[in-house]
C-alpha cells in the first residue's frame, strides 16, 4: 500500500531506527542460530571439577562459566529464544486484545462501552507487576503462563489508543459515506476504520514487545521463569543469588546487557515509528523521565500523547 | 414532465441536544435543544431538481440526512416511494402499500434496498474519500457491498462507465490512484461516481461544489445536470449560493433557520421573491440574467442561534419590513402562484 511505503521510506531515514534494527537483527540472529553459535548446549550434562565452577573467561569460555560450571556465553545465546519469543507472543496477543476492546468500545459506544472502558481503566491502575506475581505464583511456572499473564496486563493502553482513535474516526465523512452506500458495521470497521488506525496499533505493539521482555526478565529475575528453560532474567538471578559474592562479573553482567540492549533495540524502532504515524509526538520516550521510571518497574510505556479530541456522537 | 411525487417530507423537525456545561447542570439549568429543523414540508417530483438553499447552519445537511434515513427524525415523517425512510433504512418496513413487497424482505435486505436507491454526495470531497483506498477501491465499493452478482468484467464496465460519464476518462488512468492524486474537482466527481455505480433514483448533492475552486464548479454542476438527462435521476441539490441553483435547478427551496420560508419554481424566486428573506439573497446574488436593477439589501445583524428561535416569525429580527405583529405570528404559507409560496405577513 501507498501509505506503506512512505512509512517505510521515512522509517528508513531515521538514523536511531536503523540502530535499532541492527542491534534487534544481531538478537534475532542469535535466537534463530542459537545451536549454530552457541559453543556448547546449555542443557547437556557437564561433568564438573570444583575449578570449573564460575571459572573466568579464559580459553573455550569467552564469557566464563556459570555456578553450575556452564558456558555463559552459550546460556546468553539461548536466552535470547526466550526473550524473543515471549515478547513477540505477549505484544501480539495483547495488540489483539487491545485492538478488540478498543474497536468494539469506540464504535458501538453504549453501555457495553462503558463497562469495557471502566474494567480497562481499573486494570490500568493495579500494579502490574504484584500482580503478575500473585497469579503466576498461583498458577505455576511455564513459558506460556507468562506470555498469557503478560498479554492480559498488558493490553489496556492499546485498548485505550485505539477507542480514542475510533471515536473520531467514526465521525469522518468517510465512514459516513459507506454508512449512505449501505456497508454493513463489519465492513466499516476492517475495511475504513482499522486501516486508519493500524499503524499507530502496530507502533505501539512494536514498543509493547520491549516491555514484555522486561516484565519476563522481572518475573524470571524474581525466580518465577519457566524453570526449564534458560532465560536472562534468570542467568541474572542465579547470578545474583550466587555469583555475586564470588565476584563473577562475567556471569551478571552478560545477561544485563542483553536485556537492555534489545529493549533499547525495540524502543528506538517503536519511537521512530511513532513518530512517524503520529507526529504531533514530539517527546522522545527514552529522555522522558516518566517511561525511564516506567521502563525500569516494568510498566508498559505511556505514550505522551494522549489521544486525539474525542467526539462524543 | 410528469408530476409523481417520488419524495414527500411532512413536517419535519431534527433536533439535537446541546451538551450542557458542567456548571449548568449544577444550576439545573433547563435542557436545550438545536433546532436544526423546525417544520420542513415539501415534495419532490420523480425526475426534478430541487435547490434547497440557505446559508450556513440553516440545516440543509440536515434535511438530506434525514431524507436517506442516515438521522431519525424527531418528529414528522419522510416518504420515499411512498414508504417511511426511517422505518426503510433500520429495516423496519411492514407489509409493503405499493404491493411491492418491501415489507417481506429481510432487515438487511430492506436496508440495501433503500441505499441502492438513494444516494448522497457528501460535502466535502477531500473528507468523504477513505485516503486509504485507491480509486477502483472506492467506486467497486457499493457494488461488492450490494453484491449484484455481477462478473468481474461486468463490474469493470460499470465502474469505468460511472467513472467516464462524471468525466474522468480514461478510466484506467485513474483508478490505481489514491484520493490525495487527485485535486479537489476529480475528488468530488468520483464521489458522484461512487455514488452512482448503484444507479440510484434519488441523489442528494449536499453543497457538492462550496469546497472547490469557481472554476470548476460550473463542470460538475453541468455533470449533475446531464446526469439527469441520461439517467432520469432526482436530485435534491443544497447549497447556500443562488447562483449555481440558479443554473440548473427546476425549483427552489429557501431555509431560513430550519425552516422553508419560500418555495417555487427557480425562474420565478430567482425573478420575483416574494419573502424579504429571498428579496435580500437574489439581491445581492450575482443571477445570470438580471433583467431588473435591484437594489442590493444588505440583512442586519446575524443569523439567531438554532437554540433560542425567535418568536413570531422567526425572521423578523433581520426584517427590513417587518411589524409587531411579525413578533407574535408564526406566519403561514400564502400561495403566491400555483406552485410558489411563501411564508411572510406581509405579502
Ligand atoms: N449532529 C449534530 N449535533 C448537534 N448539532 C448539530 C448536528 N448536526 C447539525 N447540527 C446543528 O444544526 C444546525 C443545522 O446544521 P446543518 O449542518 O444541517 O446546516 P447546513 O445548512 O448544512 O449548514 P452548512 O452550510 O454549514 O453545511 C446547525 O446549527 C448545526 O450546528
Ligand atoms: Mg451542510
């Protein structure tokens, strides 16, 4: 599509996008070839002497080894499947969530509207990440738990940005005319109200992919991650626990620096594109005191802008 | 030409409810309304054009919107083919009068059935385009949703042959385009375009050429006009410019603040006006064919709010003639001619 491609080709000159791609490829690159790259698999048994045990980096061990006598190195490229995966997954489920609610409350209005926005906004105001931890300590365990956790939270500000954007969008000549030609709801909403509100959707499930992967590191971190997969929330917990008086800096530090690299990697594309579809955004949510803070509880990031004029019908 | 009433509107009032602020709940200030249309009657003949004229905030949009069912009226009623609008367009239709069978047809059926023979050309074309859809897009459009079982050749013909008679030709150069290609003029032609792939009956051109440029607008008002000659389509034209009614409009209607205050054949308003209101537009209107010299009657004051309609006539505030019986009458309509009438005291 015509829109599409300007998008893309402003996107294309915005130098931060372009670091940001590059350092989101050499991510996705090392959780699709993690068994290429990586020089040992994370889950075969090693048979251990006591100097093996946290081990600097040396020969064979470019990152040293772990407490268990592991290659960190090898955990850190496996880790990136996990991160990956739960924040692509968790962002797209709750784009679809949000996208729903959103639609549906703005268009209909109503009663149904009201009680859907009033549960979004009582949603929005908990504290995500107790409640995370109460339900999975509840539930249990398991990779899909947390993407399933993570979507339901995490879901409510693309609910809100998408109603606003389609209380006005409604009102336009437009949908006004397909009404008069005899287009049917369904037909309104795909085919002239989603397309206007698809790329401010997609800029804003791009930044939800970073604060999923913060949220999985913090429950990993809190010792709540799928405890059969290695994940870098949970490199940095053994760490913590374990590591840290032994000085192993080798094995912290990693698995920090990957998280914030691809998060930075995801809001440096995420901003470039909301700028982009939504330029009266001006404020750049990295030097924003706000998201610093919120990026660091783990909080989906607040964009500054709040929506559009709602028009009341 | 023949005189089947294809279109009656009795009586008809729209209002909306203005927002209150938050202070004038608390003071339990009374609710108030806009009277966007306070008491239209008029019926519009099968093949006619009809100008509906007035300035801004006279309810023009309103009038249209309600004679294709997109509004429910507050009070009075429209009838299209002799059957109820709001009734029509909600699927709501009982046993069909005509014996037409309207009435059996499901609510969805009922509801396409009017919008196939009713269109509307919205205002502003740079708004009424989904930007995100190329031209082919936007005229296939009534067409897939009405789903005629057409083949695909045979919606290819359509479609170019819409876009060839509102003169973009040739068809194929344009409908890759998206609407921002396009300038304002081509905009609104394939607005009228998309509005006749259904080869409606009735079409309602709300102000179809304000937003363009005096050039161009003769060029559609003389499509609109030929359109009528190659289709037999009625047209219900609204615009607040006596001059482009002028050229081509059968009769005309002129609102005042929600109401007709004067309504007849165009030639003769345009020649003769009999209420104050149309003597002080023709007045100061550039008319083709100004036989006499008027004198130019400049209207003092503004137009009233729609909330607070003056009482009496609800022009007498701006009346260069008018008494103090115009304060307390509402006046009603004095037949001038066979089919012209107005509504003032003083005639
Ligand atoms: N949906 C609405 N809600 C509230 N008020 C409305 C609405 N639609 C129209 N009005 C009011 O009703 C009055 C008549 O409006 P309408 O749009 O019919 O006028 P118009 O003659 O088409 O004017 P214009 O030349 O500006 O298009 C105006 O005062 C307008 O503000
Ligand atoms: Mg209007």
């Amino acid at each position: 599509m015509e829109s599409q491609n300007r998008i893309w080709t402003t996107f294309r000159k915005k130098p931060m996008a372009l670091v940001g791609m590059g350092m989101l490829a050499v991510a996705l690159i090392m959780a699709l070839f993690a068994p290429l790259l990586a020089p040992y698999d994370p889950n075969e048994r090693v048979d251990v002497v006591p100097s093996d045990i946290l081990a600097p980096p040396g020969e064979g061990h470019l990152l040293g080894r772990d407490d268990a006598g592991k290659d960190v190195l090898s955990s850190l490229i496996y880790g990136a499947r996990v991160s990956l995966i739960v924040g692509f997954v968790s962002s797209f489920f709750s784009m679809f969530i949000g996208t729903t609610v959103g639609l549906t409350a703005g268009y209909y209005g109503g009663r149904v509207s009201n009680a859907l926005m009033r549960f979004t906004d009582f949603l929005m105001v908990i504290p995500d990440l107790p409640l995370m931890l109460v339900i999975i300590s509840v539930w249990g365990r398991g990779l899909w738990k947390i993407i399933l956790v993570i979507s339901i939270l995490y879901w409510t500000y693309t609910a809100r940005l998408v109603r606003s954007q389609v209380l006005s969008i409604k009102e336009r000549q437009f949908v006004l005319r397909a009404r008069a030609l005899g287009a049917s709801n369904y037909r309104i909403i795909v085919r002239h109200i989603l397309p206007q509100v698809m790329p401010l959707i997609i800029a804003q499930a791009v930044l939800d992919i970073s604060s999923s992967i913060i949220a999985e590191s913090t429950l990993s971190f809190l010792g709540l991650g799928d405890p059969t997969l290695i994940s870098w929330g949970m490199m940095l917990n053994f760490a913590f626990e374990r590591a840290i008086s032994r000085k192993a800096w080798w094995f912290l530090l990693p698995p920090g620096i990957a998280i914030v690299w691809v998060s930075l990697a995801i809001i440096l594309i995420g901003n470039a594109l909301e700028e982009i579809v939504n330029p009266r955004l001006k404020t750049h949510h990295l030097f924003n005191p706000r998201n610093m803070i919120s990026l660091m509880l783990a909080k989906p990031l607040l964009v500054e802008s709040e929506s559009p004029p709602e028009v009341t019908p | 030409m023949e005189k089947i009433p294809i279109l009656r509107i009795e009586d008809l009032y729209k209002q909306f409810p203005v927002t209150r602020k938050f202070i004038d709940r608390i003071k339990r200030s009374p609710k108030q309304v806009v009277h966007a249309v306070d008491g239209v009657s008029f019926t519009v003949a099968q093949g006619e054009i009809l100008a509906l004229v007035g300035e801004s905030g006279s309810g023009k949009t309103t009038v249209g919107m309600n004679v294709l069912g997109l509004q429910v009226p507050t009070k009075g009623r429209i009838l299209f083919d002799g059957h109820d609008v709001s009734d029509w367009a909600t699927g709501r239709l009982r046993s069909g009068k005509n014996g037409d069978g309207l009435g059996r047809l499901s609510r969805r059926k009922q509801i396409l059935s009017l919008r196939r023979r009713a269109q509307m050309v919205f205002q502003d074309p740079y708004e009424s385009l989904n930007p995100r859809q190329t031209i082919w897009e936007i005229v296939v459009e009534p067409l897939e949703i009405h789903n005629l079982g057409l083949r695909a050749n045979e919606k290819e013909a359509r479609v170019r042959a819409a876009l060839e008679d509102c003169g973009l030709a040739p068809a194929d150069h344009f409908w890759s385009r998206y609407p921002d290609e396009l300038s304002g003029g081509q905009r609104q032609r394939v607005v009228v375009a998309g509005a006749l792939v259904l080869e409606p009956e009735l079409l309602v051109a709300d102000e179809p050429v304000s937003m363009l440029d005096v050039s161009i607008r003769a060029d559609i008002l003389t499509l609109l006009q030929s359109l009528r000659k190659a289709r037999d389509i009625t047209i219900i034209y609204t615009t607040h410019d006596l001059a482009t009614a002028g050229y081509f409009t059968d009769r005309m209607a002129v609102m005042y603040l929600g109401r007709v205050v004067e309504l007849g054949p165009t030639v003769e308003v345009l020649k003769e006006p009999r209420h104050p209101y149309t003597q002080a537009l023709v007045s100061v209107a550039p008319v083709p064919n100004p036989r006499k010299r008027r004198q130019r009657v400049i209207l003092q004051g503004e137009v009233p709010n729609p909330i607070d309609i003056p009482s009496g006539c609800r022009f007498h505030p701006r009346c260069p003639i008018a008494t103090d019986e115009c304060k307390k009458t509402d006046p009603p309509y004095v037949e001038i001619s066979a089919e012209h009438e107005a509504a003032c005291l003083k005639i």
